[in-house]
C-alpha cells in the first residue's frame, strides 16, 4: 500500500506562528515526496483540528499523518487516538516538534523557519517507513503498595482498603503516623493532632485488606505498570510479633537510654521500645546500635538481657509471654502489586546550616518540630515550655523561613511554616504569659480558616515583626542584654536596625525532601524535581501521577503542604489507582525491541545492558530474548548488538536513517 | 622555595609599616620568596572608586598587568587591597566590553591585562601553602601562655574567601605558634575601615565592641591580618578608652609579626617599635619562655 501521507503545520496560537512561518512551511511540506495534503491551522489539538484530520483521511485516503507542533508528551496520545478513530493505525502517526526544539528557543524567525522545514521533512521521510503496531493489552493486578505510613499513605491505603482491595502498607519506621504523630495541635482548628490521627492508624492496624509491613524498607523493584515485584525487607524487632502485647515491662526494665527520634533528641527511649505509646504495632522493637545483649554478642559474650529476664532478687519478672527473641533475623519478602502510591513524606531542615541562628551552639534556640514536642503534654516537659535550666521564658521570638526562601538554602517557601508558627505563638499565650514576638517576611496564611486565625492571632497580642533577622546572638552590648538571646535585625516597616532581647528562639525550619529521596528515586525509576522532591507528570493537571505508568505521589514527598491537602492528595492518588484497578488492564506501548533469531549469535551484549532486565537468554536455541512487558523501548539493545540483530519496534535503522535524510535538506 | 609576586600595598610601607617589615622578615624562614612588583602603584581602594568608577578600574588594572607579566600568583598583605584587586579582575572577566577599553588605557603604558592572573592575601598564601604545621615546625620560641583574639576583619573573609561566620584560617595560624586563640565571636565583625576619617564616632563604637568581646572572653592581645584593621584597633584605642570611660590595654599584633616572634626574629625586624599600644608586656611574657 503505497504511503499517503498528510501533514499539519499548527500555529499553536502566537507560540509557534510567532516565530515561524506556518503557511510557507506548509507549502514547503506539500512538495515533499508522497504528502497527498499539506494544511496549516491555528490549534491542531483542538476539536476542528483534530475534525481536519479526520476529513482529509476519509476524502483523500490518507494512510499516514504527520503533525508539526508541540512535544509527543503533550499531544502525541491526542493524535494517536484521532488517526485510530478515523481508521488509521496510530503508529502511522509521527509528529515533528517544531515548537520546544523550535519557536520556543529562539527569537531569528528565518532561522526557525528552516528548522521548521527540516523537521517537518525529518518527519515525512521517517513516517514513510512506519509499519502499523499494536498495543498490547496487560492486566492489572488489583493489589496496591503504598510506601510510606505518615497520613498520607494512612489515608491513601484505608480508601483503596475500604473499596475492597488489598494493600500493603510498608513503613520503615516501628510505627506508622509520621511527622503528623509528633505534631500538638493542628492549625486552623488547633484539633489535637493524635486525637484526629491515632482512629485512622487504628483502623489500618485492623483493616482486612490492609497488611501493615512496619519496621520495613523495599529493596529492590522490577516489573512494570499493573504488574510490579517488590522485594521488602523487614527489619527484626527481636521479638515475636505474635507474642508481644505491648505491655511495656520491657521497656521499663532495659538500662539503656538513648536520645529518642521521636522527641527529637529532647527526651529519650530505651534500647527495646514503642516509638510512642500509641503505636500501631502496639508492638516493641530491639535497637540493635543501642542493645548491650546485642553488642555483646558480637564479642561472644551473653550479657544484660534485663528484659527477658526480669531483676530475679527483686522478684519483678521479665517478659511474661516470652516474645522476646535474639535469634530473630530480618526477613526478605516478595510482594507483587499493580501500582505504587509513594508517601515518604519529609525531613526537616537541618537550621545548623545557619551558623548565625545559633541552633546547637547556644541553648534555648530550637527548632520548630523540638518546640512541637515541648509544647506537647506527652512530650519530654510535659507540655510545660521551659528553657534549658527549667526556667519559664518571658519571651520567645519565632523566626519564620529558616532555610526557606533563601537562595543559600532553598528557594521555595515550605507552605505550612507562616501557620505553624501563629498556632506557636497561640499556644505559648495559652501555656505561659511570655511575650511573643514573630519575625516574618509575609504572612501566608491562605486556606480555609487560616486568614481567621491570623486576625485571631492579632488580638492575643502577639508581636509581628517584618524583617528577616541577621543573626541571634549572646555577645551583649547592654545590660539588659546580659544573659539573653539578642535577635539582630531590621525591622523594615519603620526602617530601623533593632536588637531584641529574649528567652528563647524558635526556628520555624524549611520542610525538605528526605534524605534518601534519591535512593527511593532510583528503586522506583521516578524524577525528582531540581528542588529535591519527586516530581509529578505535571504540576496542574497531574499532581499525584508520575512520568512512570503505575506509580503515584501524595504529600509532602511531592512538595511542602499542609494535611488537609496532603489528605487531599492521598485520596486522589488512591483514586487514580482505583480507577486503574477497575479498568482492569492497561495499554503497553509498542515500542518495543526484538531479536531476530537467524541473526543472533547468542553473545548476550544487549541482555546484559538492558536496565530493565527485559532480555533472557534462550539456552535450548542459543539466541537471546525480549520479554515484550519488561521492555521500556529504550534502544540500548539495539544499539549495542554486534550483528544487527535487534532491532526496535518503531524505531528501526530503515526508519532512522530516513529520518536523518530528510533533516538534511 | 615559593615564589610570589609581592604587592605590598601603601599600608605597608606608611601606616602599616610593621606588616611590611614582618611579611619581608618571615618570608626566607618559611620558605617564600616574595618578589615585590615593580612599579607597583596604589590600589585605589575605597577612595578612588567613589570619585571616578572607570579611573580607579584602570588604576587597580595596571598592577593586575604588571602581575601577569611576571607569571606568579600576586600575593598582598593588606585586605582592602586584595579585595580591590580581585573586584576589578572579577569585574573585567564578565564584561569584556569594559575590558577593552581598560587594555585601551593600559596600552598607553605598553600594558595589557589578559585575565589570567590569581591575586591572594598573604594569610591565605599562609594558611594553605605554608600550613600551619609546617610553621609550627619551623617555631623556636613557643609562645605557650599567649592568649590572643584572632581578628579578621570584614575584608579577609568576604566576599571571596569561604566561611565569613566562622572562619579558621587566623586561628590555626595563632595556634601554629604555640599561642592560644580565645573563641571570638565578633572576630569577623567590621572595624569602621576607613570610616575612622569620615564618621569618628562611629567607628570608635564598633572598635570597642570588638575590644569589649576580645577582653570578656581573656584575651591579652589582638591579632590581625589586615593593616586598616591595625591602625584603627591600635591606634585608636587611646581614643576609644578616652570616649567610653574604659581601660583597655589590648597591643595590636599582626600575625606576621607573631609568626616572625615565634621564628625567633628580632624585634627590630618585625617593626614592633612601630606599634602604638605597647606591645611589651606581651613580649616581656614571650621572653620569659625562651
């Protein structure tokens, strides 16, 4: 069947028109070899353009299409689908990039004009050679891993849960509730935070469909959309899971105390302990870094073991259902599952960084989680805001955007910060009657309820101060300064450097991406944006899908938010994946390689380069092989094979090669 | 032996005599050559930018051509001249269009400036070529006992130099001597600089801050880098301890003269007769130690 091809110059409004001359490189293509029609149009991906196409395949028989316009990631599925409706294999469709590679890199209307002609040639010469594929149909399985037990993955597990499917909930933490678990009260309704948090992990602790791997980290994955398999290890907490009652006699038992991570270094937790006492497991873990018994068995030596035990000449028992266990080793297992929702969630700015803030050289200046927990009546004061020496402060002074929108730190504004710090202020009036004082840049209090509490904040009378400070220091130049934290600035409503004295400071630190974001990265083959964070497929209209079929974001692992949009998030991730699961199957592109077997000399090049580990190696036939659902299109096979013998489905050398001619024109 | 370019700066041979005498007598016992540029002329420094911006470029420029002639790394002594001259460097490599016309000016004199020259402070040059164990290698009189604030100043450690909150480098080469640097807070903290001439009382405020903190934390003497630094720490101090009502008795060091006592130099040598706040209760201690 001899090729008919029709090509489509689009303006894409002024984007490209405004650089190249559509007209004249649509007049341009209607001389190229075998294009029967050659139009330019306004919008090529809007209904009449899409309607333009389909008129000219059915009156003038066309059998390929060629559209110069944006980039394939934004429309290429778009065209795909109107030649499919209109009859033609959407293989048969190619589209020449004249807008990124073109109008939008340069202001030279000539010399984008003769790119234009060049990739619209590139692409009628290319499609010539296309061979009409199919897209292979691959089912999904109905199970969903969610990595990350903070609220997100809470709630993005219980929906998918709830609409009767199963999920695994891996979390590597002894306990799911992340930073949400640490938090007080919560802007703008200052709900108690565990009061809100503590049902929902109760429910994922006893859902039917959701089994809970906590203390557990994914070590490797592989597979592909609708049908992953992830290898997870689970830690050992050194006791037998279906024994341990949560009883806590251990803990009070153990004589090690070490700084706990939970209470962000300002209380501690013994060697075998719950994170919190609301954990879910209700179940205790052995710190291996901290157990005596543990080190010293590495020497050979059998030594404390005050848990299990008990103190015998006190007559106090140890462990009464015997759950504790040394011999426990980790476990690795496997897990299959058809989509991934990540919620890792974030790590707080280390405020070190800023020398001149004086976090970890003078006592009294924490940072905004430390403070979470002094203000919190679990916590290691017991509520009660006290200095270093067990003193109250008369003042505090809060610093907003530490670490934040700061070209030595990070850029970005992290979003709950502004909020956090007025419920602060609100809290401290409630606990004590220091004097509070918040140093801002601006006041970003933009959700429901938050320009309220704002004004709320107002009458309490708190002290806002606009001016970002230069330094809190010890070094005194009055006598009223001796002793203080002095907080050095410019206070930029009334243009005048200033020195405060106070109490204490709180560092209301920037939220960052944690700190394995890129190892995570990598096991799940997702991007991260130039600021740290995973990096959505797009930030309007894909806010929780990735550039990967299959896996999905929700939280502060995508961007800084606050939880009413985390929530938000969760359930849209889970609702994406819902919708996947009761499609039931997903499109696999076509784009795939193949060896040829007559030509194959078995040498095993392109199997053992393939990322994707989509290549075996037949042992009967001698000849390698392409697991068409593995494969990723990515061509390093085909480029690697020393007799030619992979080739790639749509991208073969015949294809290429035209390609490269007609750009030389 | 390291050879260096030496640029001296005007400082060094008026107001801050005693660092060019101690940067010449250190430099053979260490191990340098510092080769002074000939026809060196003024930097122009903060004056001269401020009456004519494209005059004081070509100024600072003819010594940067004088320098890349000879072909090895230009080193100073003073900060504000080693700020100038790296300003100017940095200022004619991103605009090639003020660069042109300043080789315009230059040829006039046969020069011209190519970009290519490096231009350090001596502390630098110090602290990273000579090292501080090397020094404290070459150290016959330790000066153990000697507790000294290490003062930068504003211009050693910006905008050029690394970590302007908490810098090292003055600290390690105290230490090298066997003195002790106390913890100085306000160690990079300005002086005033030239604003000693044209708003006093100012810069006598921010000189006692300095002495105020370098007292409270124990020390007996200041060391510095920087020639401005010196003369207004040291020769102000009558004055500031006059105006605030305080006693102050803080002799003014430069870290070249301190290395050159602890190489065991003569005094003479280190222009120590040229120091305003007697220097002799500090050096009456070190002597005690021989």
């Amino acid at each position: 069947m001899e090729p008919r091809i029709g090509v489509y110059v689009c303006h894409c409004g002024s984007n490209i028109a405004g650089v190249v001359d559509c007209p004249e490189v649509a007049r341009f293509a209607q001389g190229l070899e075998a294009v029967v029609v050659a139009r330019d149009y306004k919008f090529m991906c809007s209904e009449p353009g899409q309607e333009l196409i389909k008129q000219d395949i059915r009156s003038h028989n066309l059998n390929r299409v060629v559209v110069a316009s944006c980039s394939p990631t934004m429309h290429e599925p778009t065209f795909r689908r109107g030649c499919q409706e209109a009859g033609v294999n959407p293989y048969y469709f190619e589209m020449a990039n004249i807008r990124e590679h073109c109008s939008w890199v340069t202001g030279d209307k000539t010399a984008a004009t003769v790119k234009a002609r060049a990739l619209v040639s590139a692409a009628v010469s290319r499609v010539y050679y296309h061979r009409p594929l199919e897209n292979r149909q691959v089912s999904i399985n109905p199970a969903t891993l969610v990595l990350g037990g903070g609220i997100a993955g809470i709630q993005a597990a219980l929906k998918i849960a709830d609409a009767g499917h199963k999920v695994y909930l891996v979390e590597k933490e002894p306990s799911i509730g992340g930073h949400m678990s640490q938090l007080d009260k919560t802007f703008p309704t200052l709900d108690c935070s565990a009061c809100i948090l503590t049902p929902k992990m109760t429910l994922v602790g006893s859902h039917p469909n959701i089994e809970l791997m906590s203390y557990s980290e994914i070590s490797q994955v592989s597979g592909y959309t609708g049908n992953f398999n992830i290898k997870v290890r689970r830690k050992t907490r050194y006791i037998d899971e279906s024994k341990c009652t949560g009883c806590g006699r251990c803990q009070e038992l153990c004589p090690v105390s070490v700084p706990s991570e939970y209470e962000q270094g300002l209380g501690s937790r013994k060697a075998i302990y719950k994170p919190f006492p609301q954990a879910v497991p209700n179940k205790v873990a052995v710190d291996p870094e901290s157990c005596r018994h543990l080190k010293g068995l590495a020497q050979g030596k059998d030594i404390c073991r005050l848990c299990q035990r008990g103190i015998e000449k006190k007559g106090v028992p140890g462990c009464e259902t015997g759950a504790i266990d040394f011999a426990r080793q980790d476990e690795l297992v496997e897990v299959e599952a058809g989509n991934i929702i990540v919620t890792t969630g974030f790590s707080l700015f280390d405020a070190s960084a800023v020398f001149q803030y004086g976090y970890k050289r003078f006592d009294n200046v924490v940072t905004s989680l430390e403070f979470e927990r002094i203000v919190n009546s679990s916590g290691p004061t017991g509520g009660h805001i006290l200095l270093k020496n067990g003193a109250e402060p008369e003042s505090i002074a809060i610093i907003h955007c530490v670490g934040s929108r700061d070209r030595h730190y990070h850029a970005y504004c992290s979003r709950v910060c502004c909020m956090y710090s007025m419920k602060f202020a609100h809290l401290i009036k409630e606990h004590t009657r220091a004097r509070v004082y918040e140093f801002y840049i601006d006041i970003r209090s933009f959700g429901k309820g938050y320009e309220e509490f704002y004004n709320r904040l107002l009458e309490e009378g708190t002290t806002f101060i606009r001016g970002r400070p230069a330094e809190v220091t010890d070094v005194a130049e009055t006598p009223e300064e001796r002793g203080k934290l002095i907080v050095q600035f410019e206070d930029t409503l009334i243009g005048l450097q200033r020195r405060l004295p106070v109490d204490m400071v709180v560092l209301s630190a920037a939220i960052e991406a944690q700190p394995d974001a890129e190892a995570v990265a990598r096991l799940l083959n997702i991007s991260r944006g130039a600021d740290g964070f995973f990096l959505e497929k797009h930030p309007k209209l894909e806010p929780v899908s990735t550039m990967t079929d299959g896996i999905f974001l929700a939280g502060c692992c995508q961007s800084p938010k606050d939880i009413p949009e985390t929530v938000a998030q969760a359930a849209a991730a889970a609702a994406e994946v819902l919708s996947l699961i009761s499609r039931g199957s997903v499109e696999i592109e076509a784009a795939t390689a193949a060896v040829d077997p007559k030509i194959c000399i078995g040498c095993q090049v392109c199997k053992t380069n393939c990322p994707y580990s989509a290549i075996s190696f037949d042992d009967t036939r001698r000849v390698c092989q392409v697991n068409e659902a593995l494969c990723k299109g990515c061509g390093v096979c085909a480029g690697g094979c020393p007799s030619d013998a992979v080739s790639l489905n749509h991208y073969t050398n015949e294809q290429i090669l035209a390609q490269m001619e007609g750009a030389l024109v | 032996m390291k050879y260096y370019s030496y640029y001296p700066g005007c400082s060094a041979e008026g107001t801050g005599l005693g660092l060019g005498l101690s940067a010449r007598a250190i430099a053979g016992p260490l191990g340098m050559e510092l080769i002074e540029l000939e026809g060196w002329n003024c930097c122009g420094s903060t004056p001269y930018g401020s009456l004519d911006a494209a005059e004081s470029i070509v100024v600072a420029a003819r010594n940067l051509a004088l320098g890349e002639a000879r072909g090895f790394d230009l080193v100073t002594p003073c900060s504000a001249c080693c700020v100038t001259l790296n300003k100017t460097a940095e200022r004619l490599k991103s605009d090639s269009a003020l660069g042109r016309r300043v080789n315009e000016a230059l040829s006039v004199a046969g020069l011209t400036y190519k970009g290519g020259l490096r231009v350090r402070h001596l502390v630098d040059v110090l602290a990273n070529d000579i090292t501080p164990p090397a020094i404290a290698g070459l150290v016959k009189r330790k000066l153990d006992g000697l507790k000294v604030a290490a003062y930068y100043g504003c211009q050693l450690v910006r905008p050029y130099a690394g970590d302007a909150e908490s810098p090292r480098s003055l600290d390690d080469l105290v230490r090298a001597t066997g003195a002790g640097p106390v913890d100085f807070p306000l160690k990079s903290r300005c002086c005033g600089g030239s604003l000693i001439i044209s708003e006093e009382a100012l810069a006598l405020g921010l000189i006692r801050k300095l002495y105020e903190n370098a007292a409270s934390r124990g020390a007996e003497g200041i060391v510095t880098a920087c020639p401005l630094c010196q003369t207004n720490l040291d020769a102000y101090q009558g004055k500031v301890n006059k105006k605030y009502n305080t006693g102050y008795n803080l002799p003014v060091l430069y870290i070249t003269q301190l290395i050159g006592l602890a190489l065991g130099l003569p005094e003479k040598e280190l222009g120590l007769d040229t120091n305003v706040v007697s220097p002799g209760r500090l050096l009456s201690k070190v002597k005690q130690e021989v």
